[in-house]
C-alpha cells in the first residue's frame, strides 16, 4: 500500500541574519514546543526600540539568525510535554520576561525581574516577529479577551514599565507626578499616572503636544523648549516623582531640580550618556534617582488588567509581517504615533 506524504505548511518569519543586515522574510517550519514550552499562534507583535539589540547586535551572546519580538499576542496552538496549567487556544501573551532560571541569588529572594540568567524573548530565542513562536511557561500572560490583540501588544513592555515604575515609585493619589516626554513611553505613562489619581504634569517640546497631553490625562503642559521645565515644577509646588521616558540624560538632568522634597526621578528612557547631578542636588531635599526594568509575568497580567479596567490604551500603527523592515524603520525614525505593532 502507497503511503501518502501529508505537505508541510511552512510559516513566515522576519528574521535579521547577522548583527545590522536587514531583516528577511524567509519560509521557516513551523516549531514544535519541548518539555515545559507552549506553541503560540502569533497574533500581534509590538515593535519596540529594544529590539535594536538583535537588529544591530548589542547583546552579547545572541545567536543568528534571530526573530526579534517581545510585545506577543496570540493563542496557545500546542502545548509541550508536561504543560497542564495552560490549555490550548488559551489567549496568551510573551513581554520582555521570557523566562528565569530560578536558581540565582535574585531567583532565590523571588526577585525574577533581576535574574542574572533572565531569558528575552527575540534575543535568547525567537520572538514574535513570525507566525508561530515557541515559549517557556514561565515567560506567558494570561490575556482579557476583550482586548484587541494589537492595542495589547506594546501593554507588555512599554505598558509593564510606566504602570510598574509609576506604582513602585512611591507617589501617592493627589501628588504632583511629572511625566518627561510624550512619546512611546511617555503617552502611556500620562494614561496610567491620571488613572493612579495623581496630578500629572505632562513635559515636552514644543507646543504642538499640549491638546494630546491633556487629552491623555494630564492636568499641566509644560513647554520645555519655551520655558525652564523645572521651574514650572517647582511653581506648582515641586514633583514627588519626575518619571523620565525620552533618552535624553540631558533632559532628564535639567528636570531633577524640578523635584519636591524627597522627590524621585524614575528613569526608564535608556541613553547611553551619564546624567549630571550634583551632590549637593541629591543632599539638598534629600532627593533620589531610580532606574527601573520592565517586570515579571505576574506584573505583566497587573498591568493589562489595569489597562482593561480604566481604559488606558496605547495608540498604534500597524503593519504586516511582510513589512518588518518597514515597521522597523518607523519606529526607529522617532515619528511614529506612538508604538508599531506587526500584525499577521
């Protein structure tokens, strides 16, 4: 009897081949989660500027070729040997926490966010810039369903680190909470700070952004090209927390006398310059400067719950997966409104 060969469906991914080419749409088989791993059907996959460390090669350590990705919606298409507590066509998601060992100084103080071996998605495996990708358990979200899959994409990495640093950053409801630039970061850390029920002071260049600032929630437009930003803070009485999201250490530095009394800058914009305080600055009111990463899966769930329950929503442009290298672009020319998100 005449066996019949069954045709294998081959799946489209954007993978960059080596450290800064361009991306690739190539034909690839679709993956077979293993032990303690889940296949994921991929919805939607936010476009986020990290992903400039597989594109161009600055993590060490990556492997070529690489999908980039790590803002993934979709569902649970297969499940690995021993998976029971997430069930096929489950709506999942995969943020910047894809996984961690568990066993490290930080693991073992239950400080996942800080694992020395943390796992990312697009950088230590494939992410989400393809139609099925392969994920540890640890590493998923669950997802409301009620929430589109591209609005939700960039809530598990942009939308982790505004909700995250703002809710650790120790402001309370009624404090004057400053958020620095309204861009990516910063139009989602306006939406959640005005839903936190502080005063928000939204601060960026040039007078065009006022209408979008108070239309995102905040109560003050502060015009750092025309005036100087950290005297307006402090005219309004000074800020408990200056939330920084643009990559400018320069900015962020002249924002710090800004704050009030025992006031803190939560930096989560990444530049590679130093920021220049004093300190005498630091002394005097006895102010502070935190940096803050992302968060894990359960801060993940914190944050697109939050997200579902007072409407914070990212405002996005979408793209095929065809068009990576051009969604890419977008992203990386600073004139996008506000996160790019691949759709397939």
């Amino acid at each position: 009897m005449a066996t019949t060969k069954v045709a294998v469906v081959p799946m489209k991914a954007a993978q960059v081949p080596k450290p800064g080419a361009d991306f690739e749409i190539v034909e690839r088989e679709i993956p077979h989660p293993g032990a303690g791993e889940v296949r994921i059907k991929v919805q939607a996959c936010g476009v986020c500027h990290s992903d400039v460390f597989t594109k161009e090669g600055q993590w060490p350590g990556i492997q070529y070729p690489r999908v980039p990705g790590h803002e993934v919606v979709g569902l649970i298409d297969e499940l690995g040997a021993g998976v029971s507590e997430w069930k096929q066509g489950q709506r999942v998601g995969v943020g910047w926490h894809g996984g961690h060992d568990g066993t490290c100084r930080a693991c073992r103080r239950g400080d996942f966010r800080n694992c020395q071996n943390l796992k990312v998605p697009g950088i230590s495996y494939d992410g989400g810039y393809e139609q099925f990708m392969v994920a540890p358990v640890e590493a998923l979200v669950a997802m409301p369903e009620s929430l589109g899959a591209a609005e939700a994409a960039p809530l598990l990495c942009a939308g982790i680190t505004t909700y995250n640093a703002l809710r650790h950053s120790g402001a309370m409801p009624g404090d004057l909470v400053a958020v620095q630039g309204i861009g990516g970061l910063g139009h989602l850390g306006i939406q959640f700070a005005n839903k936190f029920g502080y005063r928000v002071a939204a601060i960026g260049r040039g007078p065009e952004n006022a209408v979008l600032a108070k239309k995102l929630g905040a109560s003050v437009y502060i015009d750092s090209k025309s005036t100087n930003a950290a005297e307006s803070l402090q005219k309004l009485g000074g800020a408990q927390v200056i939330l920084a999201t643009a990559p400018s250490s320069k900015a962020m530095s002249e924002l710090f006398d800004g704050l009030g009394p025992n006031g803190k800058i939560m930096v989560i914009g990444v530049a590679s310059d130093p920021l220049e305080v004093t300190p005498v600055q630091l002394v005097t009111g006895s102010r502070t400067i935190q940096g803050w990463a992302s968060g894990t899966t359960a801060d993940e769930e914190d944050t697109v719950r939050f997200a579902e329950l007072t409407g914070v929503r990212p405002v996005i442009e979408t793209y095929p997966l065809e068009k990576a290298a051009e969604a890419y672009a977008r992203m990386m020319s600073g004139n996008a409104q506000f996160r790019v998100v691949l759709t397939m």
